[in-house]
C-alpha cells in the first residue's frame, strides 16, 4: 500500500505492505534505529511511539493504521540546543543501564506526563508498563519526578 | 376543604398519568405473546455464550479485564480508566487496533473496550445476568431491538467468533448465538 502519514513532523509517503508493523516502517524503510524491538508480541514497550498523542507499541501496530495519523518517535525530543524534559531528567539521575528499553520508556513517560502532568505513585506504577531486563525502574521512577520538575521549572 | 381538593386532584392526576403509561406500552417493552419455554431454552444457549471467556473477560465487574481460558487478570496492569478504554497512558490502543494483529496475534476488533461497568457479568447467576441484558438502566439505555441489534451485529462481539489463534470459541455457533439471541426475545425475553 502506499501510505502517508507525519513522523517527526515530517510527511511521508512510503510503499509497504499494508499489515507490515510500525515499528519496521520506522526502522527498515524511514531508517530510525532510536525505536527498538524487544519481544514484538506487546509485552515490553520497547517499541513504543505515539500516534496522534497516544502511546502505541508499534511492533504491534500494522502500518495501515497509521494512514494520515502523526507519529511521533524518539528522534524528535530533543532539538539541537535542547533536550526534551523527559531526557534531560533520565540524564539527571543516570538511569540507562544497557540503554536498550529506554527509548520506549521515555516516550511512554513523554505520553504519560502530557496527559497527567504531575502523576502520584500509583499513576505512574499503572502507567509506565514497560519491562527493563536490567531493572532500572527504581531510578526512572526517580527521573519520572525529576521531568515534573523540570516541566514546572519551564513553564515559569 | 380547598386543600384535599387540591390533594384528591394531584392523586388522580397522577393515577391517569400511570394509566395512560399502563395503557399504552412502549414498542420496545417486553411482548407478552410468544412460548416462555422457548425463551428459556434459547437464553440458556446464549448463556453459553455470554459465560465463555472470550465474552465474560471483557464483561467484569471490577476494573480489571481478564485473558485467557483462565481468565487471569489482563497482564501489565490494564485497567479500565473512566472511558473503559483504558488509563491516560495505557489506553486499550497502545496494543489493540480494529482487527487481529497478524504479527503479534494481539486480538482486535473496532471500538475495544471493556464493557461498561454496570454491563458487568462476573459472578453473577444466569437469572442476574439475563435480568441485566434487558433493565436499560444497566444495558446502555438499549430497547430490545437495540440489544438483538448489539448482540447479532456489533463487530466486538461477533469478534468471539474470530478471536485470532489459539484463542477458544465460544461452545454456541455464531449462527445459532444470533438464532437464540431472536428467539429469546421474540418470546418474551424471560430471564429464569
Ligand atoms: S517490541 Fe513492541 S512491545 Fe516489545
Ligand atoms: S536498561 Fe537494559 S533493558 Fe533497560
């Protein structure tokens, strides 16, 4: 199918087969390696961007869904000045370790504090279900509220 | 005197108000014709069908929808948020779209969402269930015809028939499901 959508603020228009996943339109055919593949059944949110502002796993997402909708990867946080809130915090408060689920983790975080800006303990424990196998989420949930912080800081 | 006037005026407007509701009842309200037990026989074979898992797990009666033959709790902490679509960053469509997924095998259907609260079926007897299917304060406001309409037409429910692999199907054909759901109401929607 041919199918045009935004990424990255970007319009594009590209021939895939129309059940090919999101995430191998992203990655083998607009060539951005930032979004990764994990387990590619919806389990552990490494794949994770946003359509039209939600959070999607797009290992699990046909391309064709996509059609005239805006995706927003990873690659588009950060500008060459400045980087997103959300990045600048995980930098803050060193949380990679391997750094493979991290994308995925901060755009489900970018996605979460966008529509609840300042989340309690509960929120972000039933919001931000991505898996680390290197068990980071004691320092995200650290950088989770160090991106509060920064939000509030830049909105003064 | 001018009061109890003014009183016996109000009761009997208001006992004309109910008779003309008595006399004159709705399209939609039960028919009284029909043969209660073949409305029984065919509510018994749609039960069959609302009970299997592939309907209940997204019919319960708490927050939390269930997967699988075992019906265990939707894994990652799903929830049912306050649109039943689930919570402000892990909505329902993070992984479900409009129809199964053929690479991952996540089931989809259009509009996946839990059923309304008030829709919930978990634990409750045949009689409770079949008495909720038709009380519109707890069917979505649906007349019969709505509710055979939902239940013979809706594309999330029909999905029961084609939930993807290794996902069980309801023990009723779809055909037979659409049979009993008419049949049921034709002749009086009886709940026990
Ligand atoms: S790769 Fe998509 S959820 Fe794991
Ligand atoms: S940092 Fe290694 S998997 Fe999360």
């Amino acid at each position: 199918m041919q199918l045009t959508f935004e990424i990255n603020n970007q319009s594009h228009t590209v021939e895939v087969p129309e059940d090919m996943p999101l995430l191998w339109v992203i990655r083998d055919v607009l060539r951005l390696k930032g979004t990764k593949f994990g387990c590619g059944q919806a389990m552990c949110g490494a794949c994770t961007v946003q359509v039209d502002g939600d959070a999607i796993r797009s290992c699990s997402y046909a391309a064709k869904f996509a059609q005239g909708k805006k995706v927003t990867t990873i690659e588009a946080l950060a500008n060459e000045e400045k980087l997103h809130p959300v990045q600048q915090a995980w930098l803050d408060e060193r949380v990679p370790q391997c750094g493979y689920c991290q994308p995925g983790f901060i755009m489900a975080t970018k996605s979460l504090l966008e529509k609840i800006p300042n989340p309690s303990e509960d929120e972000i424990n039933d919001n931000i279900t991505n898996i680390c196998r290197c068990g980071t989420y004691h320092r995200m949930r650290k950088a989770i509220h160090r991106a509060v912080e920064l939000q509030q800081k830049s909105k003064l | 005197m001018k009061t109890s006037y003014f009183v016996m005026l109000l009761f009997l407007s208001v006992a004309v108000v109910s008779l003309t509701a008595w006399d004159k009842p709705e399209k939609d309200d039960l028919p009284t014709t029909g043969d209660p037990t073949k409305s029984r026989a065919a509510l018994g074979a749609m039960l069959k069908v609302l009970k299997h898992q592939r309907c209940m797990n997204c019919h319960p009666t708490d927050d939390r929808p269930r997967q699988g033959d075992d019906a265990h709790a939707h894994l990652f902490n799903v929830q049912r948020g306050t649109d039943n679509k689930g919570l402000a960053a892990m909505r329902c469509v993070a992984c479900h779209q409009t129809e199964n997924n053929k690479q991952s095998n996540v089931p989809g259907a259009p509009h996946w969402q839990l059923a309304p609260k008030s829709m919930g079926w978990m634990g409750l007897s045949d009689e409770q269930i079949a008495a909720n299917l038709i009380d519109k304060s707890k069917n979505g406001n649906r007349s019969l015809d709505q509710l055979m309409e939902h239940m013979t037409r809706d594309p999330l429910v029909q999905w029961a028939w084609q939930p993807g692999e290794g996902r069980t199907v309801p023990p009723v054909s779809q055909k037979d499901f659409h049979e009993a759901v008419r049949t049921w109401i034709e002749n009086g929607a009886v709940i026990k």
